[in-house]
C-alpha cells in the first residue's frame, strides 16, 4: 500500500477493522494515526478513539455514486 498523507479530519477505512474511520490526529513522526469510528450518514463521530494506528493500514474512503445518492436522500428527509 502507498503511503499516504492523511489529514485530521480525512475519512479512512483501516485494514482489518469493519466500518468507517475519521482521522483525530496524526503522530508528529507520521507514521500513526489516531482514528474514531465514523457515521458517514449522519456525518458524526461514534464512540472513542483508537490509538496509534500504522497510516500504511489506511486507505482512503470512497463513496460510490450510489450509497452517495442514498446519503443525500437520507439527509433531505431526515430531521435533527
């Protein structure tokens, strides 16, 4: 996997960990993450952190067209 430059605040998916992942903090070395599940959906943070995980176990998220289309029907049809 190509290493990448993650942000606080980039959504990830981690390699052996099921769901969507935020991006907390990045260690000053670069080479950890912490990350906190993620609901995409509602676009807020579920549960607490996880600590000082490898970047080359991240890879981006990428949403496809349809769970987008989704996502926005949702949020239009769904009150806070």
């Amino acid at each position: 996997m190509a290493s990448q430059n993650f942000k606080p605040g980039q959504i990830v998916v981690p390699e052996g960990l099921i769901g969507v992942y935020r991006v907390v903090a990045v260690s000053p070395d670069g080479r950890t993450a912490d990350i906190e599940k993620f609901d995409v959906s509602s676009q807020k943070s579920v549960g607490d952190p996880i600590r000082s995980v490898a970047l080359n176990k991240l890879s981006p998220y990428k949403e496809d067209a349809s769970q987008a289309a989704a996502r926005t029907v949702r949020e239009a049809t769904t009150e806070d």
